[in-house]
C-alpha cells in the first residue's frame, strides 16, 4: 500500500486553496489506500461526477456520491499491490491536475498491469465535485523465472 503524502511543489492558486484542496486530496488518496470508503465519503460532494476513460475494466461515469462511491469500490477491489506514483501535479482555482502512473496486479486474473495518465479533480466548497481520469496501458514486462 502506498500513500500519497509527498508531492512536487504545484502551481498554486492562494495557498488556502492550495492548503484545503491538497490537503482533501491527500486524504481522500491516503483513505482509498487503506480501503475506509466511509471515510472518502465524508470528502464527496452529494452531486460529485466521476468519468473514467482509456482503462477497460474501470471505464464508466457515475453521479453522485453513492453511485461514485459503490464505482470506486468495485474499482478498487479489482487490483492489488498498486504501485501509484504522481509524476507532476498542478493546482489553480479550485481544480488540481495530476500525471502520474500506476503497476499493480489484477485481482481475478493475477497479471500485471501498468498505465499512464492525467487526473482532474474539481473542488467545491472544500469537497471533491468532479473527477476525470484519462489513462493509457504501458508495457509490462514478463516477470522473470528463477
């Protein structure tokens, strides 16, 4: 399990923006990471949107805080030994944009996966409102055999 408490200094906004946006996203990160989805729950605007595009298995949109909710869940329950890495990571009025990149294992299958990609988070009122994910299968390379 990796947490997400260090990121590149972005480009800010007002550094209460800054501070409250970041902070949000860093919990909401660190609480998927430790599967307490309640406690995502408590950073979700009621009318949070969610799009998902470019990986498969998870590609989909849902409104709403139960239907993201249930969506992240089942997302999340399909891979393992997530290796997430932000890459740079860019904030202004009330939106922050990450590139990062992510291996891990699928769970029913066991194979290795590895994507690239952008996500956009929109902020309201010190909740998460909106989120998109664009990502793109990278090469894994075959585990080598003793």
């Amino acid at each position: 399990m990796r947490h997400f408490n260090e990121f590149k200094e972005p480009v800010a906004a007002s550094a209460q923006e800054l501070s409250q946006d970041r902070q949000t996203l860093l919990a909401i990160l660190n609480a998927i990471a430790e599967n307490r989805f309640n406690d995502v729950a408590l950073y979700l605007a009621e009318d949070i949107e969610m799009d998902i595009h470019g990986f498969s298995l998870f590609n989909g949109s849902w409104s709403g805080k139960e239907d993201v909710l249930e969506a992240l869940k089942r997302n999340f329950s399909r891979v393992t030994e997530q290796r997430p890495r932000i890459i740079d990571l860019v904030t202004n009025d009330g939106h922050i944009v990450a590139r990062f990149e992510e291996g891990g294992r699928l769970t029913e299958t066991r194979n290795h996966y590895a994507v690239r990609g952008i996500q956009w988070y929109k902020f309201r009122d010190g909740k998460l409102a909106y989120f998109e994910q664009y990502v793109q299968a990278v090469p894994v390379l075959p585990e080598s055999t003793p």
